[in-house]
C-alpha cells in the first residue's frame, strides 16, 4: 500500500487547498446507519446528528469543515430516519455548502450510495462517513489523492492496544518467547477517503458494495490503495464512551474542530 508522510502534506508539497475546482471539491457523507451501538441515544435521532455540546451535531461539523476548506457541494446519502437529517439540513446554505441527497430503501453497503450517484460525482472527490470527528483537512487529503494516482487513497490513524497479560509464543506446547503486556500499533481506517471515478465505474450501480469488498478488490488485482497517515484528531463516535469522549473533546477543542463561517 502507498503511504504519505505522517504529515499529511501531499507528496509534492502543495496543501489541499490547492485543490482546482475542476477535478472536484465536493463530497458524498454516508449518514444512512441505524446506529445500533450508540443506542438509546439513536433511537430517535440519526447517528450523524446527536449534538455536541449545546447547539452543534456531529454533521454539522463536518459539513463546515468542508466548507471551509473549499468544498461547495456534498451529496448525503441518507437511509434510517433520513427526514429528520433532511429538516435538519436543507440545502445547506447556511453552513456555505450546497447540500443534495441520496436515499437508501435498502442498505446498499458502504459504497452502494456512491454507485447510484457516480455519474454526477466529479473525476475527484471524498466520501466520509457522517460519523467521524476529526480536524483533518480534507483538501489535502484529495490534493494529495490527485497526486499519487492511487485508485483510492485512505485517510489513516494509528492506534495503540495494550494487552493486559503476558503474551507467549508456543511451538509443540513449549514457549518459545514471552512479552509483558505489549503494546500493539495498528494502522485503522478513518472512516475518509479520496476516490477516483474511474474505480468505482467497473461496479453497477445498485448492487450491494462494502468499503471491504473494495479493498480486497483492488488489493487481488495488483492495484493496491493509497493511506494517508493522519496524526492530529480523531474519533469514531460509535459507541456511548466515544460519543461520551467527543462532548468531553468538544468543549475543548471547538474552536479548532468547528471552524467559523
């Protein structure tokens, strides 16, 4: 898999928000999940909508995040209770993003919505889960896409787990090595990703496609993505302590997290 540097500046040095607006400034914000996990907080509210702190949601965010980084337009696909985010919404003007939609009568996977809407997408965009507080520059992430000439570039995190117990390695019933409550690091998806049309068009639209099914399709055909190692903020608000954290993190980091218009 490419990478880039830690950083997240593009290869060539230019930051996202040299982006021409020719190749694309606009994104496609999944927010169509029933949000199981994050229940009974969800279950009257979409997931990409539950507040932070007084007067924001988790879409909100970022809708003006990419607004501010020079996106114009973002298309959400919109599944479980998709009126609600529509009435909450609109056409997006007064965050400075004009906002269409895309509904799901049926869960299309993660990549399903994108399919039905690929004509109208431009060579260049974003897909984003509705899901994710983060500060990454999203202009940069596609800046940097553009570059590489990757299929698809993931925007990337690195996350550490310890192991609360001593870990062996056994061969023939004997041990072999012995580690004291090691730290594992992984590289995870963000939920974010930098496309290029022409990766999606060998799939008709309609059929069900996970972010999954992808990786694993272009990793089998030698045409292998791009990450993004990105190392300033971000949560996965999927569960009550994440969302629990975000509110905590909100208060702090509002002013970074939610740029002004």
């Amino acid at each position: 898999m490419l990478a880039y540097p830690r950083n997240g500046n593009s290869p060539n040095g230019r930051t996202g928000n040299h982006v021409h607006a020719r190749r694309g400034t606009e994104a496609v914000i999944l927010a169509g999940g029933k949000g199981i996990r994050l229940r009974p907080y969800t279950t009257l509210i979409p997931k990409p909508l539950v507040p932070l702190g007084d007067d924001h949601s988790v879409l909100e965010v970022v809708l003006r995040q990419l607004a501010r980084r020079g996106f114009r337009r973002a298309t959400l696909a919109i599944g479980h209770l998709g009126q609600i985010v529509r009435a909450y919404v609109g056409n997006g003007q007064q965050w400075g993003i004009r906002v269409d939609y895309v509904s799901e009568d049926s869960p299309l996977g993660t990549l399903g919505p994108v399919l039905r809407i690929l004509d109208r997408l431009p060579e260049y965009f974003i897909v984003t889960n509705g899901d994710v507080l983060t500060n990454i520059d999203y202009a940069d992430l596609l800046s940097a896409h553009i570059a590489s000439g990757a299929p698809l570039t993931v925007a990337t995190h690195l996350r550490e787990h310890r192991i609360d117990f001593g870990v062996l390695d056994l061969t023939d019933r004997r041990v072999t090595s012995f580690t004291e409550k090691p730290v594992l690091a992984y590289s995870v998806s963000m939920g974010v990703y930098a496309f290029s049309k022409d990766t999606l068009r060998q799939y008709p639209p309609g059929i069900q496609l996970g972010f999954d099914e992808l990786m694993r399709d272009l990793i089998e055909r030698a045409s292998p993505p791009a990450a993004y190692p990105f190392d300033g903020y971000w949560l996965d608000i999927g569960r009550p302590d994440d969302y629990d954290q975000a509110n905590q993190d909100f208060s702090v980091l509002k002013d970074e997290l939610l740029p002004s218009a």
